[in-house]
C-alpha cells in the first residue's frame, strides 16, 4: 500500500487538482493519495475529479480552512480519458438551509424531532449541496454535543457545507461550549448569507 | 458525495411502531438510528431504522426478544 500526500494548502483551483491528478497518474501500486486543502471548492473540485476517474474518495475537515481529501487507488490507473483537468468553480448553487427549530413543522413535538432529524439527513444525501445551513433559536441545539443529526451534520461539514449557528442563540440555551460543527455566527452574517442566498430552503 | 457503506434497514407499519423502536434501542444500547425510508425501498412516507451492516444481527436479536415487530428487512448501500 502506498500513501501518498500532497500538500495544497493555501492553493487555489485548479492547482490542488493538478498535483492530485499528477499523483494519480503517477501511482503503480494500491493505495491512497491524501490531499490537504484550505477551502470547500478545492474539495468539490478533487471529489469530482475522483468520481471522474471512478475512485473512491472521502473528504474530512481537520479544522478551520484544513480539509484533507482521500481518494483511494487500487493499481495505476487507465489512461486518462481527459488529460486536461476538469475545475468548475464553486458548482454548489448558493443555497442556504435554514433551520429555525428543533422540530420540523406543527403538531406533535415528538413527531417534529423525528422529522428534523431526517431532514437534516436526506440534506447530507442531497447531489447538490447547500452552500450554508443555519441554525438558530431551537435550531442552535441540533449541531451540538449529544444531538442525534450531529454525525450527519459532520458529513456536511467534510463535503464543504458551511454550518453556521446563532451564538445569541448558543448563549441563551448554554450550549456555547458545547458546539461541536461548524462556528458560530452573529445576525448580520446570519441576515447577509440569507440575503445573498438563491434559494432558501427551511424545513 | 459522502461514501456509501452496506446498512440493514427495519421498516415498520407505522410511524408510531418506528419512534417506539427507536426509544428502545436507546433504553438498551441498541445501535442505529431513524432516517426517511429510502426511495428504493418504498415511495411512499416512513421512517426506519437504518444500521451498518455488521451491527444487524444485534438489531435483529434485539427484536426478536422484545415485543417489537418490523413490517421488513432489506440490506442496502446507503
């Protein structure tokens, strides 16, 4: 197994794609080639050219502006069909989920958790992702410890969905330590990301 | 896309039937979690119960030695 790491921090597309596209080509044997990046469209970008080549490929968020995207190899490759190498910009619309609630809808309370919580999971699903998903009121208890959509917003956050949460919101339910995706986020971006959305989706 | 991994999925009759499992798998450490039903399962509106895969048979004790009833089980990459 050979592990290669290419380092494409602080690189904009489509440089990141090229020094992963180089090590691909160049890899003889089974492995993986890691690739670590500084922001989302880099790692939109290198898990399509993953797809492209019909490689596996996982991305994770290590921290603030690092992402590190795996794709896995299982001997060298076919000659590649498009040498040249594919970088869309920023292919996600700039759709922005809104989560006002930590239930979905009116009703039965018990019945809105479970509804929220597939909501937020059929988001992670989504082919095209939200560019933002914002949480604020009961919504600002969901992307903290011990919620039930925390892995699926986790998931989000690695494939380079923003996650934003009220931190008045964090504040008033003493949740502020215990956020655990994402930052937190203050009105006027909360109002500007609204304002500068295409679309805004809220359950 | 997020990679996908095998699952067993327990579909119920009804949605009351899935937030009842749901409370007592937690109640006794039960792996897995709810979703919405997958589109290649049914059409229709549910939720189920959705475990990797490797954790299935513990569901499916579980099941069995509880009152608990599911209306199907299918094996699925999700």
């Amino acid at each position: 197994m050979a592990n290669i790491v290419v380092n494409a921090v602080g690189q904009n597309c489509p440089i990141p794609v090229v020094m992963t596209t180089k090590e691909l080509n160049a890899v003889t044997e089974a492995g993986t080639v890691e690739t670590h990046v500084d922001n989302e469209v880099a790692v939109q970008n290198l898990l399509r050219l993953a797809s492209s080549k019909g490689l596996e490929a996982k991305s994770e968020k290590i921290e603030e502006k690092h992402f590190v995207v795996t794709i896995t190899v299982t001997g060298p490759l076919a000659e590649a069909a498009c040498e040249e190498c594919e970088c869309a910009g920023d292919a996600r619309e700039n759709t922005v989920v809104v989560v006002s609630s930590d239930r979905m809808g009116e009703g039965n309370d018990e019945l809105g958790k479970v509804l929220i919580k597939g909501f937020i999971y059929a988001v992670s699903q989504l082919e095209k992702l939200p560019k933002t998903v914002i949480f604020y009121n009961g919504g600002a208890t969901l992307p903290v410890e011990g919620s039930a959509s925390l892995e699926d917003l986790k998931n989000l956050e690695a494939q380079g969905v923003e996650i934003l949460t009220c931190g008045t919101c964090l504040d008033y339910y003493n949740l502020k330590e215990k956020l655990a995706v994402g930052s937190v986020t203050n009105m006027y971006t909360i109002v500007e990301t609204i304002a500068n959305a295409t679309k805004v989706i809220k359950p | 896309m997020l990679e996908k991994t095998f699952k067993k999925v327990f579909t119920f009759n009804s949605t009351t039937d899935a937030i009842a499992f749901e409370r007592a798998c937690k109640n006794n450490d039960i792996p897995g979690r709810l979703i919405p039903v997958p589109r290649a399962i049914s059409a229709g509106c549910g939720i189920c119960w959705s475990v990797p895969a490797e954790d299935g048979e513990k569901v499916e004790e579980f099941m069995k030695a509880s009152e608990l009833r599911c209306s199907g089980i299918y094996d699925m990459l999700l």
